[in-house]
C-alpha cells in the first residue's frame, strides 16, 4: 500500500474540499482505512495529509468532524511512533497556517504542536521561532477553552527554554516585545512573564535586546491591571540588576537613553519614576558614557520637572545633578533650566523655588547661585530676570539649603566674592537687593538704595514686596541686624535704611509693625546719635570685609540696570498708547 500512496492520496485528498459532506466524511473514512494499513509509510505524505485534516478541522458538519477526529488520532500516533518523521519539512507548513482564525482550526494547531513537542527524538523547541508569534495571538483567543489550551502549550515551552543550554533569543524576544503592548490582557500578561524569564534565564544573550525589553516592561508599569503592573515591576527589578552587574561593552547605551528619552514623556508616574531609576543606575554604573549622549536625554528630562508628581520631579532634579559632575556640564544644565523657567512662567511660580532647593541640597550652593546670576545679569527680558531673582533671594533668606550662604554673607570677610559675583543680577529686583545688603550689613549702601528708590515711580508689586521684606526683618534671619538697633550710635546708616523703608510704606500693618520696631530702639543710643551728629562726628562701625568691595561701582550697576527696567517701561507704555489709538 505504502507504495501506491502517490495514486491513492490525490483523489482522496480532493475530496476534503467537496461541497457534499457525504463526500467529505467517506473521503475520511478511505483515508483512515489507508492510513491504518499504510502506517509508517504516510509520514513521507505527512504535509499533503495534515493540510488536508487542517481543512477539514474548520469543517462544520458534525459527521465529517467526528470523521476527522479519529483520522486526526491516528495520524498523531504514527508520527509519534515514527523514526523518519522530518520536522524541517513539515515546519513551513505549520507556519503558514498558524494564524488561522477559525476557533476548531485553532486547536487542531496546538493539539498538533502538543503532540511533535512530546515526541523525544523531534527537537521542536528549535523552530519555535516559526510558530510563535501565532501561538500568541491565539492567546487572545475568546473561547477560555482555546486560550487555556495554548497557555498550557506555552508553559511547556517555558520550561523547555529554562532547561535548555541554548536557544535563539532574538526572534522570540522580538515577538515578545510586541505582544507586551497587546490590548488583550492575557496576552500582555503572558508576553511579560515570558521576558522576565528570559533576562532571569539568558542573562547576558538578553543584553544586546535590552533596549527592546526595556521599552516593553516601562510600557506596562502603569498599566490598569495590577497583575500585569506587578509582573511588569518585578521584569523591570530583574533587567535593571542584570544591566547594573554587566561590563559596559556588552550594551548599546544610545539604544537603552532613547528608549528612556521616550518613556519620561509619559504623563504616568510609575512609568516616569522607574525610567528616572533606570537613569540614575545608568549615571552610576557609567557616568562618562552617559555624558557623551547627554544631549539625547536631557529634553526628556527637564520636561519632566513640569510633572505634577513631587517623587517625579525629586528624582528628576537628581539625575540632572548627576549629570553636571563639573563647571563644564553644570553651566549647561543652568542655561537649560533658565531657559524653561523663562518659557514656563508658571512653572517658575509653582516649582521654581523647590527645583533650585534640591539643585543646592544635591550640589555646591554657592556655585549653583552664581551660575544663576550670571546667566540673569545679560538677561534681556527684564520682567522674568526680576521675577527670577526675587525667587532665588526668597530661598537665599530663608531655605535650609542656602543655611551655608547666609551664615557666609552674615561674615562679609567671607562673603564679600559671593555679594559681589550675585549684586549686578540682584540689580533686577530692587527690594531683593536692599534685602541682600541687609543679610551682609552693608547698612551704608543699603541706605543709599532706598534713596535711590525715589527715583522711579512706586508700584503695586514694588509696595508687596517691601511689605515682606518688614515681615522678613522681623524674622529670626534677620536677627543680627535687629540687634545692631541696639548700638544706634555704631550704625546711623541702618536707621536711616529702615526708617527710608517706613517712608516708603503706606500705612499698613507692615508700617506699623516696622514703626514699633524703631521705636524700640534704645533712647540713650539715640542721644548719644545726636550729640555725635551734632558735633559732625559720625563714625559707621565698618564691617570687615567691606573695605574690599567698590561700593560706588556697585551703585553705578545697579543703576544702569533700573535705567534699562525704566526704558523698558517706557517702551511698553509708548507701545500700548500707539496700539490703543
């Protein structure tokens, strides 16, 4: 019989494909009655013979599918029993049809993959690549049974893998990856599990993937389904340890910061935190290879300091930390975030003051206000560098971060470089100025600010500002100047700032509290004030240091600075008069 197969087979073949399915059903039965006799000698017919059953597993009369089912069982028992059976023949095939839809066609498919993969002698696991792909779709399958089905196929493999001492990576991760972003749940669920065993398993083989694997795991961490999120966590865990204990050479680090440049566009926070993660293991493991694609990542990164989440925006100010171990990169870093701040006003406002506290907890406090001013003292857009500096004086004054930098001002023999480097930018803000020359002492100058005031016309924001600035005098910052009020004789030139500031003030609560204050300034400091005035021998108790700054310099930038502000206003005014009429 076994020689007579290439004449009987075609015929009976055809017969699958009748429209009668009486026809089709005693095609079946020849075909069993062949097979049975014939046996081992089918397995050379094995491809004609199986797309033939494949056609007819889609079949939907009940007499041709119970026919089916038992040609189907003994053809599976001849392949099994079979020596000569020749899978690289027979996998094209499979790969053809394995992204049928028809649900019974479907479990035909895996009931076969099932069988060749419980065959010892038949190394089914090394063309898994082929067949993949469509065992994963099938897993989105609606019927429970079908999805159940090919799991369990699935799982099978999954252990093959665990076991095996080799396999071929590269195409299974690339499917994997895909079916990570899948909409079905299972599938995604599934196709994640499968990648947190591969990078467990193939450790380093995983490495040249990891930007692929990568941008799959980050794409589920938010996900709604937390079974999908904790599988994701626990992959992301698995693949940060395996890249962290890695030597450099054996991943593509512009592959894995574009991956992250992508994912810290995300508005999901536990996407942005673990990517922000990903990058501050990154700058530890291999800061310099980091530096060199700086340009890549650092978009993405100060884009997230306009996240609502405080861990994102903690962890971002951070990682831009790391990222400017040296004047050479932190100058940069500066001129970008000066950049956004004047871009996003609003920004400036709700999170200016928090991003530079972290930047000075995280680095030299002195160095981050310096590059700040110096990248204020050209600004041309004079509104913002005013509003920027009355930021940063608020956070010299009073944040925990800025602590070194007060107690340096408070010594003008240590702080004399610093008052001067900052003075031009503080130009832009004449209360944060006259603040400033307070903190140092510098009571004379000080003094001359506020006559300097006069000379342009008081606004409301001028007024609010001066009102917090009597609330700043009273508090415990201020406390050293308040008790040099003790000594009126030794610093005439703070009583004349302070009571330049009460004229100033309308009569507020602020007036009246920096009214009572004066008031309280010893009688017998103030006589003894008198006598030496009235005898022309006015003597100002010099702080140290301030023999060394030109304070004549000084007033002569400060004004050139209010000349541009005035011209400024001028310009605008003039503008909105030509617009109106």
């Amino acid at each position: 019989v076994g020689k007579m197969l290439p004449q009987l087979l075609p015929p009976v073949l055809s017969s699958f494909t009748d429209q009668d399915a009486r026809v089709r059903y005693y095609g079946c039965e020849a075909l069993y009655n062949i097979a049975k006799v014939a046996r081992a000698s089918c397995v050379a017919h094995f491809n004609p013979i199986f797309d033939g059953l494949f056609k007819l597993s889609a079949d939907t009369d009940g007499q041709v599918q119970n026919g089916m089912q038992l040609l189907d069982r003994l053809l599976k028992d001849i392949v099994t029993e079979s020596e000569n059976f020749e899978i690289e023949s027979f996998m094209p095939l499979l790969g053809e049809r394995i992204y049928v839809s028809n649900p019974f066609s479907r479990q035909f498919l895996v009931g076969w993959i099932a069988t060749l993969d419980s065959v010892p002698d038949i190394e089914l696991l090394q063309h898994l690549p082929i067949f993949f792909d469509g065992l994963f779709h099938m897993l989105a399958d609606p019927q429970k049974e079908i999805r159940t089905q090919t799991f369990s196929v699935l799982q099978e493999f999954l252990q093959e893998i665990r076991d095996a001492e080799s396999i071929a990576y590269a195409p299974i991760v690339h499917v994997l990856v895909q079916h990570s972003a899948s909409q079905d749940k299972f599938s995604r669920l599934s196709a994640i599990s499968w990648l947190d065993t591969f990078v467990s398993h193939g450790r380093e083989q995983i490495l040249p993937f990891c930007a692929q694997v990568l941008n799959a795991i980050l794409s589920s961490l938010s996900h709604p389904e937390e079974e999908i999120r904790e599988t994701a966590s626990r992959a992301d865990a698995t693949l940060r340890k395996l890249l962290q204990d890695s030597q450099d050479a054996q991943f593509e680090m512009h592959t894995l910061l574009h991956a992250l440049s992508g994912h810290l566009g995300s508005q999901d926070v536990p996407t942005l935190v673990a990517s922000l993660h990903w990058v501050h293991m990154l700058l530890r493991k291999s800061a310099p290879r980091v530096m060199q694609l700086s340009q890549q990542i650092w978009p993405a990164l100060f884009g997230c300091i306009k996240n609502a989440s405080g861990e994102v925006v903690r962890l971002d100010i951070e990682a831009l930390a790391r990222m400017a171990p040296n004047q050479l990169h932190f100058t940069p870093l500066i001129e970008h975030l000066l950049q956004l701040f004047k871009d996003e006003r609003a920004l400036l406002e709700d999170r200016g003051a928090l991003i530079v506290r972290q930047l000075c907890e995280l680095l030299d406090p002195r160095n981050v206000f310096e590059t700040l001013a110096g990248g204020l003292q050209h600004e041309d857009d004079l509104e913002f560098a005013s509003q920027m500096v009355q930021t940063l004086n608020l956070i010299l004054l009073t944040s925990q971060e800025a602590m070194e930098l007060r107690m340096m001002l408070k010594q003008p023999a240590d702080g004399a470089a610093f008052f001067q480097t900052i003075y031009p930018a503080w130009s832009h803000n004449p209360v944060s100025l006259l603040s400033l020359c307070l903190l140092t002492q510098a009571f004379e100058h000080a003094a001359e600010l506020v006559v300097q005031f006069a000379q342009f016309e008081m606004t409301l924001p001028f007024l609010v500002q001066i009102d917090k600035l009597v609330q700043l005098i009273e508090s415990p910052i201020f406390t050293h100047v308040r008790l040099k009020l003790l000594e009126p004789e030794q610093h005439p030139s703070l009583i004349k700032a302070l009571c330049g500031i009460l004229m100033l003030l309308p009569q507020a609560p602020a007036f009246h509290t920096l009214k009572h204050r004066l008031a309280s300034v010893p009688e017998i400091g103030l006589l003894r004030l008198q006598l030496q005035q009235g005898k022309g021998r006015i003597v100002e108790a010099a702080s140290s240091g301030a023999t060394q700054i030109d304070f004549k310099a000084l007033i002569r930038t400060y004004q050139a600075v209010q000349d541009k502000h005035q011209k400024s206003m001028l310009r605008l005014h003039q503008s909105r008069r030509t617009n109106a009429s």
